[in-house]
C-alpha cells in the first residue's frame, strides 16, 4: 500500500492534475509553516549554532533521490585534493540510537544509514551520523580533530545548524509542478537562497535551467564496470552485453540507474525496490537472470545478508560523479575566506 501510494504521488508531483489540485490548500498551509520556522533562525529568534570550522550543506529541495551521494563523495574528494581535511556528517537512516556514532566500513548499515557507510567506504572521510547535525558535528571534530571542513549529507532544512555554503541538487524532473508537499514534490520554494545549484541530468535545457532558478552546473553519473557483490574481477559494462541482465535499484529514483545502463548499451529487465529497500524479503528469488546489477547504495546490505551476500547472481555498478572543477575551486574559496569562530 506504501509503495502504491509513493507512485501514485509522485506521478501526482509531475503535473498539476486534479489531485495535485485537491492536495493545493495543504500545500499553502505547509509553506505558511515552513517559511515561518525558516524566518525565525533567519531573524535570531531561533538561534543556529556555529561549528568552528566552515560548514557546507549538500541537499536538495525535491523530495527524494536526486544523487546526494555521489556528489558528497566528490566534493569530499575535492576538498582533499585541494589540501584541506574533510568530515561528512549526516542523520543517517533507520536504527533506534539518535546519539553521534562513528561510521567505518564495516559498520551495520542498519544502525547508520546505507548512504553513510557508502560514503565512509568511498570519501575514505571521517564519517559520523547523529539525528541533530550540530551535535554529530561536535563529536566529528572531538574524535577527528584533524577536520578542518564539515560536509553535511543532507539536512538544507536542518537550520538548527550554521553553514557557510549551500549546494541544492536537482535532477532531471526539475522542480516538478512547482509545488510544494503534499501538492507537489517540493520542500521550499525553488526560488530559495542557495551558493551554488547542481542538476544531475545528461543535459541542461533551458527550460529546466529556468524551472531550478539559477545558473546551474551539471553533473553526470558515470558507470563504466561491474564487479562481483563480494569482490572480484571487475570486466567492462560493454562484457555483459550477452548476459541476461536485471537491474535492482533501492534508490530514491531508481529509473536514473536504469538509463545509465541502458545507455551503456546492456539490455537490462527493471525491479525498482523502495529507497533504502532492507531486502530481507529476498526480492531476488524469482529472477531469472545471469548477473543482477545493483548500486552500491543497496550492495552494503545485501554483502551482510545471508542468503544474499553469496550469490553468485549479484554483481555491482560503482558510479562517479563528474562535475565542472570550477565548482569545487569555488567551494574552497568560500571555505578558505570563513572567519573561524
């Protein structure tokens, strides 16, 4: 029922349709409360507590997947090639303990979050989750005194904590219909103060860069091989072309890893599974397939599932993201021009 409900919405979210239409007077309501709670910190009456390091928050305003993760991943490797030290921060996902804790590679990604320890495996960046990102920000600067730079995965709406620059993500669906939840897929208004914009699309037009509300750069995701779930010989995607190949995806938009396949030339059958899908209910069973490719957001569960981790079937498709290194230069010249507290 969940799942039906998620794709009626979200079809819902790409026009203003009659339901869309039916939902609008909720939607003014939850822009009315948001824009208040936004203004509060805005004035002061809130107060947002500053870390002693510079702050950049990578986020989106489109609910959902839009490729946070991989763009964290390189921003982090950015700031290290330019010679500072960065941290990562995020709430992380499931798991009953909201305290600050350390995320290493061989974390359960059932108390940190699948995205975290992604990170962690990937940015090879401290990494701490905690449900208040200023507290989990204090415990990564006192256990990793080395950090000079906190990227926060996630949290725009999180005001609560001070920043010093904003990234909003995009994908191809832009902002949708314009409108806000529930009527829409939006949790502010596109015309939000942001630093810089990025949209994860094969290409920038016009009218997309218009709908998103600034100049914006564009990032691709690129997957260029496979590698067995549990390691292996990594062989080219273009090797698998006379496979039968399936393509699971447990991510917020699971059509966009399917494309990139299918842009790689493989003839690919689709499950999309829910974002941050547990796979405990063992999706794969019935698949009759040579090789399941999956991301590695879902791979850091499915390598600590039993019926799963060994299967022969399940192989993964790392992605990069790649992105235009003026961004990053400028990212560091707003870093490096921060008074520290």
């Amino acid at each position: 029922m969940s799942s039906s409900l998620e794709t009626t919405l979200t079809r819902a979210w790409l026009r203003r349709g009659p339901l869309a239409c039916a939902l609008l007077p909720v939607s003014l309501l939850f822009r009315l409360l948001s824009g208040v709670r936004a203004l509060l910190y805005r004035v002061g009456l809130k107060r947002a507590e500053r870390l002693p390091v510079p702050v950049i928050v990578v986020g989106n305003i489109f609910i959902g997947g839009t490729g946070k993760t991989p763009l964290t991943i390189w921003l982090a490797e950015a700031l290290r090639a330019a010679g500072l030290h960065p941290g990562v921060i995020s709430r992380g996902h499931g798991g009953e303990n909201s305290a600050p804790r350390a995320v290493t590679p061989q974390s359960d990604p059932r108390e940190v979050g699948d995205e975290p320890l992604l990170i962690a495996a990937r940015a090879g960046c401290p990494v701490v989750v905690g449900r208040r990102r200023a507290e989990a920000g204090r415990a990564l600067l006192a256990q990793y005194p080395e950090v000079d730079v906190v990227i926060t995965d996630d949290g725009l709406q999180h005001y609560a904590l001070a920043r010093d620059v904003e990234i909003v993500l995009f994908d191809g669906r832009g902002v949708g219909n314009g409108w806000l939840l529930p009527a829409g897929p939006l949790r502010e208004p596109p015309a939000r103060r942001r630093d810089f914009t990025v949209v994860n699309a094969p290409e920038i037009t016009p009218a997309l860069a218009k709908a998103v509300g600034a100049q914006p750069y564009r990032m691709q995701l690129a997957g260029e091989y496979a590698e067995p779930l549990q390691g292996g010989t990594r062989l080219p995607l273009a090797q698998l072309r006379d496979k039968r190949l399936v393509a699971a995806a447990g991510i917020g938009n699971p059509a966009r890893f399917f494309a990139m396949l299918r842009g790689a030339g493989l003839t690919v059958g689709a499950l999309a599974l829910p974002d941050h899908h547990d796979f405990l209910d063992r999706p794969f069973d019935g698949v009759d397939a040579d090789i399941i490719l999956i991301t590695e957001k879902d791979a850091v569960k499915c390598r600590q599932i039993d019926n799963l981790k060994d299967d022969p079937r399940l192989w993964v498709v790392p992605v990069t993201a790649q992105l235009d290194a003026r961004l990053a230069e400028q990212i560091v010249e707003k870093c490096r021009g921060r008074s520290t507290a």
